[in-house]
C-alpha cells in the first residue's frame, strides 16, 4: 500500500496525502488547533482541500486553515498544484497525537508524512512592516525559527519527512517575502502556493513518482 501523508500547522495548515483505497485519514484527524504560540489570534475553523492525481492511484487531501483553502488569494492552492505536479515530475505534542492518528488510521501500513514548518507563524512583508513595524519582525521571526525547531524535532521523532518553507520564502532571513504573499501579508498568493507546491515535490522521492507513473 503506498501513502503519502504531511502536515503544515496553525496559520499555515495541515495537508495530507493519501492513496484512493483504505480510510482516509481526513476522515479522523483531529480538528483543534495544535502549538498555539504565544498572542496567536483565534485560529480559522479548519477546512480540507482535495485534489486527485492522475494516472496513478493517489488522492491529495489538504487538511487545516484558510491557507490550505487558498481562499484568500483566490489562485490555485498548494494541495492543487502540488497534486497536479505529482505525477508529472522528472525526476510539541498536538503535532505528534495528528501523526500517530494519521498513521493509526492507515492500519500502520506504509505511509510517507510531510511536515512543513512556516515562513512566520504572524503576518510578514510589507504589511506588517507598515502596521507594527520593524522590532515585530524581528521578534516574530524569532519566534518562528524556534517554533520551526520544535515542529520538526516532533516530524523526525515521528519519522517524517520535515519540509522547511523558511529558506524557500526568506532565504537565511535577509529576504523580503512581500512578493509571495497576499495582500493580508498572511496567506499565500499564487506565487507562494506555487513555492509550496515545489518544496514539496523536491521533498518527493523519486521512487513514490515513478510509482504513481507507474514505472517504477
């Protein structure tokens, strides 16, 4: 049985990836918000994305927030296209409960689980340089390098795969994510979705592509 599963948390969501048989681990995750940090506005009701891909056998389903609903930036959202790019390609303890429950609804078979980390876990860029100013930038980006630390100690303790979003939207923290953002400078635009999408297929063995190709 092949799986692909991978969570992305708080602002920024939980996303999974399943294969078309067996329960889907949308179906019995739980819904509270994990790892709430410290003056973390009350988080959006969760919301699922589904995206099927094609020739193989696999359903992408993207579980959490208005990030993974790419509501916000009304473009095509990373579960979208990282579904769509799939097959196509060449070559804390709330985290660790989501994981366990994701690999217990599978039965223990075979599961692959991603865990993304954030490029803030607060709004970046131009808006909220403008709103709270350059000392907040600082202190959220702290804040979120230590959290990215703790998210992925959780993944690999769990044996996941932690795919950092950091480097891909801020570099070594010197660039400026205003272009990759939506106008709230929270969420997502089509760009950064398209970011998303791509660190998660280089996170992708070769080994599940071919399979979902069906040549390997």
């Amino acid at each position: 049985m092949w799986l692909t599963a991978g969570a992305l948390l708080l602002p920024a969501a939980i996303w999974v990836a399943t294969s078309s048989s067996g329960p889907s681990v949308a179906d019995g995750l739980p819904h509270e918000t994990p790892l709430k940090a410290v003056a973390t506005p009350t988080p959006t009701p969760p919301s699922t994305s589904t995206a099927s891909v094609a020739p193989g056998s696999a359903t992408v389903v993207g579980i959490g927030d208005s990030v993974t609903s790419a509501t916000v930036c009304g473009c095509t959202g990373f579960v979208e296209s990282y579904a769509a790019n799939l097959p196509a390609a060449d070559g804390g303890p709330d985290l660790a409960a989501i994981l366990l429950a994701a690999k217990d609804l599978r039965g223990h078979q075979p599961t692959r689980i991603f865990v993304t980390d954030y490029w803030n876990v607060f709004a970046d860029g131009d808006v909220a340089r403008a709103s709270d100013g350059p000392a907040y930038l600082r202190w959220s980006d702290e804040l979120t390098r230590a959290l990215n630390n703790t998210i992925c100690a959780v993944a690999r303790n769990a044996r996941a795969t932690c795919v950092d979003l950091y480097a891909p939207f801020k570099g070594d923290g010197s660039l400026d994510p205003t272009t990759l953002l939506a106008a709230d400078g929270d969420h997502p635009n089509a760009a950064g979705n398209n970011l998303i999408s791509a660190a998660l297929m280089a996170a992708t063995p070769m080994g599940d592509i071919q399979h979902l190709q069906g040549t390997g």
